[in-house]
C-alpha cells in the first residue's frame, strides 16, 4: 500500500535513527542519505520522496557521485537508485550535473542546494594551498 509523502514525513520527523538533536539549536539536523542540506525537513528529506537527489564524493577523491533515487521503481529498491560519477574537472563537472538536472526536469527546487553540495565536495577534495615563507634579507 503506497502512502503519501506528507503522512511519512508526519509519522517520522520527530522520531527517526537519521536525527541529530542539539541543545540550543530550533531545527535539528538529518544524516539521513539524499538530504543536500543536512536539515530536518520534509522538503530535503530523503527518506519520504519518491524521488531524491544526493550528492557524495567520488571513490577515487575525485569528482563527485550523483544519487538519484527514481520514482517509477519506487517498490524496487534495488532498481530505483542510479549513480552517476563526474571527474571531469571543477567547473565541466557542474556544468554537466546541472544540465543532467534540467535537462530530465529532476526536482527543480532541489537543483540550487545540489550544485552547492557538489562545489562543497569538489573543494574539500582541493589540495591546500602552501604559503612560501619570506626570505630575511
């Protein structure tokens, strides 16, 4: 029996193994897989979409793998996730993903937060930049 996604997320957003409940702090915070922003809410919840997008580093340490989680093979979890990985350098690799998102009309409310979490995830894979000490003269 297939429900909506409005009576899932009522039935577990305050109580699921993915939050993470701080002192001080009104929203908590998810890791659930498929949420970009790491924020307890339905409109990034990746558990009760039928489909959702996420974005995690590549195997390698280079590029970055796109999630996505299609919604005709909702019954059949091992068919309804697809991974597609992108190396191809920083800026082509946003570009491709964010042609890969409007070209198939893919959620278009999560597309900003989804290019932002790629760019995060191909920085943190940046090597730092060492800074060259002065010479005395």
């Amino acid at each position: 029996m297939a429900t909506s996604s409005h009576l899932n997320w009522l039935i577990v957003r305050n109580n699921n193994a993915f939050l993470l409940k701080k002192r001080d702090i009104k929203k908590p915070f998810s890791t659930e897989p498929n949420n970009l922003t790491n924020v307890s809410s339905y409109r990034y919840s990746g558990i009760v979409h039928k489909k959702t997008l996420g974005v995690v580093p590549a195997a390698d340490k280079k590029g970055f793998t796109v999630v996505m989680k299609k919604g005709k093979y909702a019954q059949r979890p091992a068919k309804s996730t697809v991974k597609v990985t992108m190396k191809a350098g920083p800026r082509r690799s946003l570009k491709k993903f964010r042609n890969l998102l409007t070209d198939n009309k893919y959620r278009k409310d999560l597309t900003q937060a989804a290019l932002r979490r790629a760019s995060a995830v191909m920085r943190s894979q940046k090597a730092p930049q060492v800074k060259k000490a002065k010479k005395p003269e």
